[in-house]
C-alpha cells in the first residue's frame, strides 16, 4: 500500500468524526468488488489487557488503550498504545495506576472509551473519572484532570464520591471525549463523568480548554427543579466541599432526579454549535416516561453550556410497558435527512428515533425488536421473569407474565448507527450484554445482530424473507440468525459500498450495503466462556485507508488483542 498519509481522512474520535456518522466517504479502495480476495488480515498485535472499545486512527498509527492492563501491577491500572498501522508494531505506550478502591461498578481499572486527537494532543477518560491529555507523538503526559475528586487547580470544584463509603460504585469515564476547535481557535473537550448504579451521585457534562486541561464549564444532567431547567455552572451543594472557584454557583434543594449519566460519547454540530448528550436512566427509575433529563437527549450550547433542549426516548416505544433500566450507551449521530439536520439515537429499550436537530422534536421512531406477523410480541424477545425465577438460567416466561413484571431490556441496542448518505441507510448493531442469568443479549432465532434501515422510513431497507416468521433478512443468514447470543453489542462502520459489523462471537463481519449479503469475515477470537454460552466483546472496527483495525476482549492473550485487516496486491 502506497497511500499518502496525509491525504488520508482519519478516524480521529469516537465513530469516525464529530457527528459520529460511522462513515468514510473518500481515501479507501475497500469495496464489494475486492473485500473477498485481497482483504487479509496483516498484522495481530497481542496487548496487554482487554480493548473494550473502538480504536482511533490518526496519519497512519492506531491509539487505542486498555483496561487492567498487565503492564501494571497486579493489573490495577490502564494502558495506552500507538501503533503503526503499516507494520503493526508499538511506538509508544504509556501506562497509569488506578487503586483498587476506585475501579468501575464492573471491576474494571484502565479505560474503555475511543481517544480523540487534535492539535497534537490525544484525549481519553478513564475509569477513575481523569481526563488525560498526551502528546500525540511522545505519549508523555501533558496533562490530566480529576473530575471525580475537586481538583481546582484545574477549576474544578466537584468532588462526587458520595455513597462509595457505603461500598457504592464511584463516577467513572466512560464517555470518549468529543473535541473542538471554535471559531476562535481555541480547542475544547467535552466529556460526561457520572455513574447510574449509584443512587446518590451526580452526573455532569465538563467542558474543558484542550490546552490546559483547567475546566471552562460545567452542566449537571440531574435536573434540579421540575419545571425548571438547570443552568451551566449551577452545581448541587452536596458536591461542593470548601472554597470554590468564581464563576460557580450552588443549589442546595433537593433534585427532581440522580443518576442521568452520559455513558456514551458526545456529538458536536458545528452549525447550530450544539451538543447532543446522550443520558441514562435516573435515580430513582421506573418505565418510560421518567423524570427529569433522563433515557433521551440533551441539548447544550457548545460554548456557554447553556440549555438548548431535551427530548426522551418514546414511552410507547419500549417492546413491553415493564420495561425500566432502559438507558441509553449509544451515541447520538447527526446527518441530514430530507433536506434536514436531524439527530438519531438507539435506545436499549430496542427503540431507535429521529429527531429534528434544532427543535429536538420527534419526528420518527422505530421498535426494533420483532414482533409476529400478526402484530403480537414474541414471548421469548425481552423476557421479564417474575422474582421466584430471576437466578433461573433462561426461563421460559410467556407474554403476559413479562408485560406484568418490571424488567430490565437486554435486547435492544446499545450500538450507534453508522449512516451511509447515498444510500440514505442506518445501519445499527442489537443485543446486549451476555452475562444476564434471564437472557443471552439476544434472541438470535427471531432478531438480526445488526439492522439495515431506510433512514426516511425507518423500515429494513435489505429484502425480507416470509419463510419464517417474524421475517428475517433473506441474504445474511448464516452469519446472522445462526449462532445462540451472537449479538451487535457494537457500532458498525461504513466505508464505499461496504457495512463492517462486530459482534459478540468475537467475529468481524462485511455486508453488501446495498441487499445484505455477506462478503467477508474473521473471527478475532474465543469468547471467555460464562454461564449463557460465553462473553466477549469487540466494540466496533475504525476505518483508515485501506485499512480496517478492530480490538477485542477475548479469551486468553491476557484479554485483549488487536487486529489489522487491509488490502493486499494481487
């Protein structure tokens, strides 16, 4: 491969860019004419921990990093990686410890979000809820920000650590960091920090000066008052301990809600200079609809902070009126659609919706899940057992049992939609997590691990087959409807006439975007083995080139590694 680096459009932050579209429309040869001979598997790079996200890809190295990496004692502690995409080897790596006592609610220390890189610098949260800055080339530390723990050096007032004596889980980083640079050249980092399995935290969304780290400002998505919306820098008292910096304010009542968290990356559209903050569920949590900014988006002016506006996910939308939990780990993906700038987002209640960009009003949703022909639910998609038969591995519930018992939705998605513009198409991964004693993350006989959209309809945009019922695609099956609990707990990526989907397997797919048909595959790994079958994970490919890298958490290899496809000569 001979290509310019620096002609070539990077993956730079989470989702390929800004928007989070999941698209490269230029600099890559890979199509469906040449991606079943010449694309090979070039290089596997073993590292040190498992990769529980999407690498980035900036001028021909790969960042990506780790979490409980090796290369830390008694893995207590995250790694950082660049590598040459060319020749697979590590250049630089930079490693940090994260005590025990401040691990994530899943036992994890390192890291779990995509990097973004800008102006020389690379950014990434951590799950220790730190913001670290590293130079690009070096990977020495330029600076980092606690944004779990006051740090004002960094005016940063918040210290959000209440019930963690309790043994409650702590705010963690989560959230890949979106970055801007405004009008004024000056770069901004935007992240959200909080923590939904904690009843008494908070969660905010930081706006931080790229080159400094010191916080400019500071949202809380945990509404205040009812029919009041919050303003930026106003923050609870609770998380305000002593002095404070100027330019903060407190409120000292009690909230409408906790919890709120913005797991997912941040989308940035440089028109309207908006963020769209994806929230989770609230404290406390019941179906949809639920109080205050949560299970929805959130709209914020990106230079003030100030509110813009909010729109929640459908409560008719949910597959069962029982359905609670139902957050959201997506991103929000930005696109125009009808000559408009709208904004998507995929719900774990199995919901996907559409929203107008500036008035956040709805205008489209879909239930993703199937349902029969004849219209009615499928007893074994979102399963709710009662309480008696919650540690039962699989139990077999019928509808009436689950649209009468408050459960969590495992089945939905957790993906951010990859768009492809010419095809106006979305293309979107389902299922979840596979360690739920109730359900697998998916009922593969019934759901495809990944849907194709029509983005004006929202219907299936790859031909239906009426052979089984509920429909299935008719040219992706094998891979899909094939394996028990293979799901697209990820986010594809689009690149020419290609959809590259990961899934739980832990296998890489390339489908034909125009019918569905499979071109391609590998598999990265074993799963780690658990009681539905196994658990592992690859959170999505990054496109560079005419190279596709995908990292993965499997079994062995100390968890984690990484793997380089690209186009070879005939």
């Amino acid at each position: 491969m001979t290509q310019n680096t620096q002609s070539i459009p990077n993956w730079w932050m989470y989702h390929g860019d800004q928007a989070h579209t999941g698209y490269i429309d230029s600099g890559s040869k890979i199509n469906s004419a040449n991606v079943e001979k010449f694309f090979k598997v070039l290089h596997e790079v073993k590292l040190n921990g498992s990769i529980l996200s999407v690498p980035a890809i900036f001028h021909g190295y790969i960042y990506v990093g780790v979490a409980n990496s090796k290369d830390v004692e008694g893995s207590n502690g995250g790694a950082f990686y660049k590598i040459n995409i060319k020749t697979g080897e590590i250049a630089q790596t930079f490693t940090w410890v994260i005590p025990l006592d401040e691990r994530d609610t899943h036992g994890f220390t390192g890291m779990g979000c995509t990097p973004a890189i800008c102006e020389g610098k690379v950014y990434f949260s951590a799950f220790n809820a730190k913001l670290y800055c590293l130079d690009a080339d070096s990977l020495e530390l330029v600076w980092v920000t606690d944004l779990r723990y006051a740090d004002l050096d960094q005016n940063q007032p918040v210290t959000n650590d209440m019930g963690m004596a309790q043994g409650d889980p702590p705010a963690a980083g989560w959230s890949s960091p979106v970055v801007v640079k405004d009008k004024q050249g000056k770069v901004k980092v935007y992240v959200g920090i909080g923590e939904g399995e904690n009843p008494f935290l908070y969660s905010f969304v930081f706006c931080l000066d790229g080159q400094t780290g010191k916080v400019i400002w500071i949202f809380c998505t945990c509404k205040f008052e009812k029919d009041k919306d919050n303003q930026p820098n106003v923050l609870p008292g609770q998380v305000v301990r002593g002095k404070f910096p100027s330019g903060f304010r407190l409120y000292n009542g009690n909230p409408v809600t906790k919890g709120s968290s913005v797991w997912s990356s941040i989308a940035y559209d440089p028109d309207l200079n908006r963020l769209y903050c994806a929230t989770g569920n609230p404290v406390p949590d019941g179906p949809l609809p639920t109080p205050g900014y949560s299970n929805g988006v959130l709209a914020l002016d990106a230079d003030s902070g100030a509110y813009q506006g909010f729109v929640q996910i459908p409560s008719e939308s949910s597959y069962r009126p029982t359905d609670y939990d139902v957050d959201i780990g997506a991103s929000p993906t930005l696109f125009v659609r009808k000559g408009k700038k709208v904004v998507g987002i995929g719900c774990k209640n199995g919901c996907y919706m559409i929203a107008d960009a500036e008035s956040l009003e709805c205008l489209e949703w879909r239930q993703l899940l199937p349902y029969y022909q004849d219209g009615r639910q499928i007893p074994t998609v979102d399963p709710h057992p009662p309480e008696e038969l919650q540690n039962e591995l699989n139990p077999r519930i019928d509808n009436e049992v689950s649209n009468k018992t408050i459960g969590e939705n495992y089945f939905g998605t957790y993906s951010t939609a990859a768009i492809h513009p010419g095809w106006e198409r979305l293309f979107i991964g389902m299922g979840g997590p596979n360690y739920h004693n109730p359900s697998t993350g998916i009922d593969y006989t019934s759901t495809p691990f990944m849907r194709a959209l029509d983005w004006n309809s929202l219907e299936d945009a790859w031909p239906m087959g009426n052979e089984h019922d509920p429909p299935r695609y008719r040219n992706s099956s094998p891979p899909m409807y094939t394996t028990a609990g293979e799901c697209g707990l990820s986010s594809p990526a689009v690149v020419n006439d290609l959809v590259f989907c990961s899934t739980s397997k832990v296998s890489l797919y390339a489908f034909d975007i125009e019918d569905g048909r499979l071109l391609w595959q590998d598999d990265l790994g074993v799963q780690t083995g658990g009681y539905n079958g196994g658990y592992g994970a690859c959170m999505g490919p990054a496109i560079w080139g005419d190279y596709v890298v995908a990292g993965a958490l499997i079994y062995g290899r100390d968890g984690g590694i990484l793997k380089i496809y690209g186009l070879c000569e005939e």
